[in-house]
C-alpha cells in the first residue's frame, strides 16, 4: 500500500486500487480536517474524462464497486464513489502543465522575465490574462516540497526527444479539448497538470484528469483579466490559512466550520457543472 498526501493506493497484482480520501493539503501541508466528499468528486470527476477521453489510452478500468474484484466486494459500502481500478504503469518522471491562462507560479515567472519555463510571452500581459495559445511547461516531480518547473530541453534529457514531444502533444490535445467542454459550463481550465505511464512501452494517461486538484479552474462569469479570480478548490482554505500567524510547517491547523463547508460546496459544484450530473 502507498499512502499519499489524498490517495490511498492498494497493489492488487496487474492492477492498483485507488481510495480517494477526504483530506485536503494545503502549502504541502496536510491539514486536521477532512473536506466533506471532497474524495468522491476527485474520483468521480477523474472517471468521467476518463470515459470522455476513451480515444487517448488511458489505465482506467472501472469505478463501479461491483466489477471490483472478489476480494474487495466486503468494502463495498467504504469504496463506492471514492474508488477506482486502474493498471499499473511505470509512470514517467515529468508532470505535463498545460496553461492556457498567466496564473500562479507562471504569472511570478513572467513578471520576472517575461517568459514561463523558457516560452517567450508578449509584453504587456496581466494577472489572469488569456496566453495567444495555450503553453506546455513540464514540471519534474519532488518528493518532499515543491516541483520545479523545466523547460523543454531539460524534459527531453529526462524522458528522451521522441516521449517528450508525445507527451507534449498528447497534454495539449488533451487540455484543448477540456477546456472547451469545461468552458461551455461556465469553467475556465486556466492551468492543469497531466501525468502518464507506460506499459511494455505503451504510453498511458493516468492519476487524476481535470480535477480541482490537479487544476485551477474559474467561474467564467467571474472572470476579470488583472485579478486572480475565486477558484474552484482550496482558495477559502488557503485564504484563511493566509490570515493565520502559522509558518507553513506542521502540524497543520484546524479549519473553522464554515470555510469546510464553502470549501465542500466548491468541490460538488465543480464536478456537477463539469459532468452534468449528481455526485452519488
């Protein structure tokens, strides 16, 4: 079993079960308190691109606890909704960041030089302002802090000339295709982050998809170029975290009733806009 900072993922052979639990990080910090559904909208919204991606190879398998495998059918009142069964890939040593929007650690990057991971971007561009195309900028994967981001010769010494431009292509094409759907439900995709595996040599989408963890999704109708606007994921936490005299180191401390509550609100309306459909 590997316990990670979400997720809990269980070895069953070919395969690997993941748990998608209630916790929530913040600054690389796992906090006391738990964010209500939080894991089954993780999980529930990563099966839906899933099943809407099926074009592009993916190492989903099922999230329905029936088709689970024998053993695990005991559980099936703690996995339902939480879970999935995916296979087991090596998974590649670089995130793939597609931004499509100037935010986050790209909008510090850019005020600085004027470009994001070795892209040279217009002068001119503001907090929140929309990229003349969306941009791939890798990441290599930390253990313990933060990732650093890379540029793309520094990607392809990792994963070799030919898996690095795949990658690349396959996260854009991704991300494009996302954004749209995402954008015709009132959510901007600003930023989101990809990862991939390989079996035998064939390259496969896996982790999370187009989450609220794994990206920075806006309210379209609250979107002003020049301002970050409120996300989909952990900006009330962070926000009240940010008023606290606490050094981002833990233990975390414990959150207020109300901001889990509007944190939780956040999470369900994500994955209800995204997917059409009732978080079960």
């Amino acid at each position: 079993m590997r316990s990670g900072k979400v997720r809990e993922v269980f070895d069953l052979g070919d395969t690997l079960l993941f748990v998608a639990t209630d916790r929530i990080s913040a600054f690389d910090v796992i906090l006391p308190d738990p964010i209500p559904k939080k894991g089954a909208v993780l999980n529930q919204l990563s099966a839906f691109w899933f099943k809407r991606f099926d074009q592009i190879d993916n190492h989903f398998v099922t999230a329905n606890v029936d088709d689970f495998p024998k053993q695990l059918q005991p559980l099936q009142e703690q996995l339902a909704g939480r879970s999935m069964i995916v296979r087991k890939t090596k998974p590649l040593a670089v995130e793939c960041v597609v931004r499509g929007y100037l935010a986050g650690s790209g909008w510090k990057e850019y005020q600085e030089s004027q470009s994001v991971c070795g892209i040279k971007l217009p002068s001119g561009l503001k907090l929140g302002s929309q990229l003349p195309e969306p941009i791939f900028t890798p990441a290599t994967k930390a253990e313990a802090g933060h990732d650093e981001n890379i540029d793309m010769t520094k990607c392809a010494q990792i994963l070799g000339n030919e898996m690095a431009q795949r990658v690349k292509n396959l996260s854009m094409q991704i991300y494009s295709t996302g954004r749209d759907h995402s954008r015709k439900r009132g959510i901007i995709v600003a930023d989101t982050k990809f990862e991939f595996g390989t079996i035998d040599g064939e390259l496969l989408l896996i982790d999370e998809v187009l989450t609220p963890d794994s990206s920075r999704f806006w309210p379209a109708d609250q979107y002003v170029v020049g301002q970050s606007p409120p996300s989909f994921d952990k900006q009330f936490v962070r926000d009240y975290l940010e008023t606290l005299d606490w050094d981002k180191t833990p233990p975390g401390p414990k959150l207020p009733g109300d901001v889990i509550a509007r944190t939780a609100a956040k999470y369900v309306e994500a994955f209800e806009r995204l997917s059409g459909d009732k978080l079960s």
